[in-house]
C-alpha cells in the first residue's frame, strides 16, 4: 500500500512541475494542431538584440531567450519566430543597454512584426 501511494505521489509531482514548466519557460512557441503564424523582431536600434524573450500571454513569466545560442540581431536586420496563432508576450533587449516589452496578437497565416527602437 505504502508504495501505490509513494508511486501515485511521485507521478503527481512529475505532472505538476512538468506543467509549471511551460509557466517559467513561457511554454512552446507552436502549439500542437493549432494553426501558425510568425512574428518578426525587428531591430531598429543602436545596438545589437541579444535576447528575445517570448511567452504566451497566459504565462506568468516572459520566458527564457528564443534566439539561437550565439545569434543577435544587428541593427537594421531582424529575425522571424514561427509561433502559433494567439495572444504572444515579446521582450527583446540589448546586453547593458535596456529592454522593451510588447503583447500582440499574431493571426494565423501572417507575419507580426515587432520594431524595436531606442
């Protein structure tokens, strides 16, 4: 009896850090059977983006960074993120310079774009 419980508890623990995981990862940028669409950061700023944060609206942080290890965005480039359809948080920032944060809705089919400037 002791071990259905233990085994019942520890599946339960897994679950629940396994769905508080998408909460502080901001959660997968494409949902499963739902339709895409894109979003563009777009940098007109003075420096290069080293990080774009992106979670679904309904998460409770911004995430970790989307951008491939060792990619920025240079000034006057921008860079294209397939996410699903739906409500989006972006927060795209340059190292030792500042951040900006932006909800928008991406509709499916379509290319969002989010300009950062100084």
């Amino acid at each position: 009896m002791i071990r259905i419980v233990r085994a019942t508890l520890a599946v339960s623990l897994a679950a629940l850090l396994s769905g508080c995981a998408g909460m502080i990862t901001g959660g997968p940028l494409i949902r499963p059977g739902e339709p895409v669409g894109a979003i563009a950061v777009v940098n007109r700023t003075s420096h290069p983006i080293g990080v774009v944060a992106i979670s679904a609206c309904s998460a409770s942080t911004y995430g970790l960074n989307r951008l491939p290890d060792g990619v920025s965005i240079p000034s006057g480039r921008s860079y294209q993120f397939q996410v699903s359809a739906g409500c989006w948080d972006v927060d795209a920032g340059a190292f030792g310079v500042g951040e900006a944060r932006q909800r928008m809705t991406v509709d499916a089919g379509r290319v969002t774009a989010y300009t950062v400037t100084d």
